[in-house]
C-alpha cells in the first residue's frame, strides 16, 4: 500500500509494509536474521545478548561482511581488468571507517589502503597495511604529514595543488628519496548526488581543474624527487550506475593521450563513490557490473585513441564497510505528533542521535529501522526516530513504519551505518562517542572502545585531580611544567 499521498510529510518512495518485521535485502547484511522468537541476529548473536554485554549506543560490524564485499570488490576488479589486458587495484578508502582491525581484514582480502591524514595514516600503519600499498590523499597535507608518509615510504601521495608539488619534492629532497605522486584532477563531471557528496566540479576545495593539468604534470617531471605515477579523479559518493564514470574517464583520457608524448602515465585512478542501499527503495547497481562497464569502457577509449589500457586503480571504502553496520539503540520515550488532519507521525526518541550519525542531519540521508529485540504483530506506525540531543534537527531516520506498539525500552536497529557514522561521530551535548563491536561466527569482540564521562573529563584542565587536594580539603597548586 502506498503512503499517503496527499501528505509531503511522507516521502513518495516509502511504502506501508506487508510486515514491518521484515529485513530488506541489499540493506542489512547477509547473514542478518530474526531467530524463532522474533530477535535481530547479527553475526550470530543475538541483538539482546549485544546489549547485554556492550550496552547501547553500539556500532556493531559484521566481519563476515566486510571480509566478504572486499573479496567480491577486488575479485571484480581483477577480473574486468584481466579481460582487458591491464591490472586494477583496489584501495580501501579509510575515511569511510577506520581502526586496526578493520585493516587487517581488507588487507587480508588484497585490498591496499587509501588514507587522507596522518592520524588514518597511523591507524594503517598500526594495523599492518604494507606502505607501499597505502595511498595519500588530502587537499592540505601538512608538512609534518607529508615528512611521515615519505619516511614510512608510502607509494603514493595524491598531488592536490601546485603548493603540494613542491612541499612534496622539497621533503622528498631533503631524504634523497624518489616518491611516487598522482595528481588528482577535477574532471568535471557533477556526480548526481548531494552538492556536498560531489567532488569533481570544479567550484569546490579538491583537486586541479583539467585545464591545468599538463602544467602541473609538466612541473612534477621537472622536480627530480618526484616520479609522475598517473592522474587520479573522484567525481562524488553514493552513485548509482556507470554513466558518470563513463563520461570522466573520457575525459581523463584526452589529457592522459597527451601526457605519454612526455612520458609515462601508468596508473588511472577513477576513485571511488560507488552507492550502497540504505532503504528498500535503492538499488545500486552490483559492483561485477559497474567493474565490467567501467573497465570496458576505458578500453574502448584507449583502443580509439591507439593508446595503451593502463593500470586502473579505484578507491571504494562505503560499498566494504556500509552495509556491514548496524547501530543499536534503546528506546527512551515514543511520543504522537498530530502533523496534519490525516497524519500521526510517532516520534521515537533513542539514546544516540547526531553525535553517532551526524549524516541525516549532514546530508539530509535516508536510513531504515527495526525493532530488534522483538517482532510484532502490531499495525505499522509511520516514525521518525530522533536522538537525544539539542537540536530539532537530531534526526536518525527520517521517515520509517515500524510496529505500532514501539515502546521504551525496546532495542532499534538502524542498518547501513558501516560507513561514515563513526568517522563523523561527535561528543555533541557531552555524550561518549559509542564502542565498535564486531560480530562473526557467533562471537562477539570489541574492536573499538567506548567513551566514558572520564574519558570527556580527562581533557578538561578546569577539573580537579584528586591527586591534588591535601589532607585538609585544600587544593594544591598545579605542579610547574618545564618548558625548553
């Protein structure tokens, strides 16, 4: 049944469900499942087991998952590439999520790693990413950053300016080392997503205009301490089809013609972007196709030009990780707002909120919800789950239908959030940023752990350390810190 229709509150793609119980395909992760009581499984454990030992808000990660979607990734990639004469490498993009253990697992799956600062750069280091296999991106690298990337001997540093031209040559200079460097340039073509999701236009921060690009590239040949290893392009996130992909390798390809009269150009990177479902209504398209028709259509234009297919390199990090997680939340209080003469919408209010996932409120994001400690009969209930900080627009999910009987108490599940929610999460209000599970097999590991009160205290100076007061009640003063 559709949603009413003559409401705007009600977005067109949302739907009564049949059974508002039932886990959409594509948005959770495969082996995501209610047991015979009715209970959201994940990994094999039992939501309410989860919350038990771990609490709530909790980031839980399906291992199996990710594992799985960094096979098929670069299986994908490595086959289309094979067809084609050429290779293809896939890089995890970390900004999507990152900790050790999540590095272990896409480098245990082939995956090289793509990091933007040198904290992800830190984080790779630590969980064993070879540096030779780690990418750098960013559009302003620090000096220090850059220094660290060299001397750990990362393979490549994404050129994002001029001024990082010669910050790059200058350290690796100063290191008698050759470093390998990719320019990023803006193709032009405006992804159809979200203004802030799309990132090869030209009027925004990344990367140089394709116009410029032969300058550029003409400038890194010049430097001796620095090796041209191809051009890189990102032309948004949460894409859907080829077509975009299509159109920016073409135009990549007229200048990359060019550059080899100067050169070589071995590697194109054509970054990453590629969508996942977040609500029964998305259908991205399966990362076989989107390989096959990119690869093939880069071939097709290279055989046009009379030129050599390159290396490909591409740079997913949502389509590993996103559908991998699922945040659990307890529900606090359920409260009807009458928003029209036809319409109820139940305002359901967890214990997370935009400090856990900043993107409803970001990016204007569609998630799903379901009640995971239980199933239930009852009629659905048009909701919008909301969290519990100041703000009017602490939105979780937008518009969702779940049971009608939702009440405190209750655990939620919000699937989807693998991607972006613990990067972008918060202490907004002073709330503890949630731990990470990871789920597999039946068992349960804590991968990342959560914040306490202390932990926000800690780095407050205005707080008293006990250590500090004498026996009398008085407040010693502050030990003197050394200075140079």
């Amino acid at each position: 049944m559709s949603a009413p229709s003559d409401s705007p509150l009600v977005p067109d793609w949302l739907i009564v469900p049949d059974d508002a119980n039932a886990l959409a395909p594509h948005v959770w992760p495969d082996a995501a499942h209610r047991d015979d009581s009715g209970e959201l499984v994940l990994g094999g454990v039992a939501a309410s087991d989860l919350r038990a030992r771990f609490g709530t808000p909790l980031y839980v990660l399906d291992e199996g998952e990710v594992r799985s979607r960094a096979r098929r990734t670069r299986a994908a990639f490595d086959e289309a590439a094979a067809q084609h004469g050429t290779t293809a490498q896939v890089y995890y993009a970390g900004k999507a999520f990152l900790s050790t253990e999540v590095v272990r697992w896409v480098v245990a799956e082939g995956l090289a790693v793509d990091v933007a600062t040198g904290g992800e750069l830190a984080v790779a280091l630590a969980g064993g990413a070879d540096p030779a296999r780690i990418g750098f991106h960013g559009n302003n690298k620090s000096v220090a950053e850059i220094a660290r990337a060299i001397e750990v001997g990362v393979g490549s540093i994404v050129i994002d300016s001029d001024i990082e031209v010669e910050r790059v040559a200058a350290e690796a200079a100063r290191r008698g080392i050759r470093q390998s460097v990719r320019l990023r340039v803006n193709s032009g073509v405006h992804a159809e997503t979200h203004d802030f999701l799309a990132t090869a236009h030209e009027d925004q921060k990344f990367g140089t205009v394709l116009a410029r690009a032969e300058e550029v590239v003409a400038r890194i040949r010049e430097l001796p301490s620095l090796d041209f290893g191809g051009l890189h392009c990102h032309i948004g996130s949460q894409i859907f089809g080829v077509d975009g992909f299509r159109e920016s390798a073409t135009r990549l390809l007229d200048v990359h013609e060019r550059l080899l009269a100067g050169g070589p150009v071995p590697v194109l990177n054509l970054g990453g972007g590629f969508g996942i479902a977040y609500t029964s209504a998305d259908t991205p398209t399966p990362i076989e196709e989107l390989s096959g028709a990119i690869v093939a259509s880069v071939a097709a234009e290279c055989a046009r030009r009379g030129i050599p297919v390159p290396a490909l390199a591409f740079e997913p990090g949502r389509a590993i990780v996103g559908t991998a997680g699922v945040t659990l939340y307890e529900v606090g209080t359920t409260k009807p707002v009458q928003v029209s003469d036809a319409l109820t919408r139940l305002y359901v209010s967890v214990d997370g909120g935009m400090s856990d996932n900043a993107r409803t409120a970001l990016y204007g994001a569609q998630y799903s919800a379901r009640l995971a400690s239980r199933s239930s009969d009852a009629a659905p209930a048009l909701v919008r789950v909301v969290g519990r900080h100041c703000e009017s627009g602490d939105i979780i999910v937008d518009a969702e239908y779940l049971p009608g009987d939702v009440a405190p108490g209750d655990l939620l599940a919000v699937p989807a959030t693998g991607a972006y929610c613990f990067s972008l999460s918060s202490n907004y209000n002073y709330v503890p940023r949630p731990p990470v599970v990871a789920v597999t097999g039946g068992e349960a590991r804590l991968i990342v752990r959560g914040e306490s009160i202390d932990d926000l205290l800690a780095r407050d100076m205005g707080v008293i350390d006990a250590a500090r007061v004498t026996a009398d009640g008085a407040v010693a003063a502050p030990a003197r810190k050394e200075t140079a």
